[in-house]
C-alpha cells in the first residue's frame, strides 16, 4: 500500500509541481482545446498559446510573492 501511496503523490507532485493554478489553467486549456475540436472547429493553435499565458501568468505570481 506504501508503495502506491508514493507512486501516486510522486504523479501529483510531478503534475502539480509548486503551482496548482498552472496545472488547473493546462487542465481547463486541454478540455477548451476539445471542445472546440468537437465541434467542429481547427483549434489547434488554442493548447500553445494558452499554455503561454498560463506560464507567463505563473511567472508574474511567483515574481510578486518573491518581491
């Protein structure tokens, strides 16, 4: 049982990292991206750039905590 315990905290730490938000932002971006796919529409450029602002978003959090 340790050993799944500490195979799944290392995925969660892994995914989630120090940034919850950036991993909530990817996740909401990849579920955006098919959606749009779903329907129909050529959404493949959506995941990089909302990748993009979620990192740059993540980066301004953490520069404000640290100053």
């Amino acid at each position: 049982m340790k050993k799944i315990g500490a195979f799944l905290m290392f995925w969660y730490d892994f995914i989630v990292g120090d940034d919850w938000l950036a991993a909530v932002g990817v996740v909401i971006g990849l579920g955006a991206t098919a959606a749009l796919v779903h329907a129909g529409v050529n959404a493949w450029w959506l995941l990089p750039v909302w990748v993009a602002v979620v990192f740059a978003l993540s980066i301004r959090r953490a520069v404000a905590k640290a100053g």
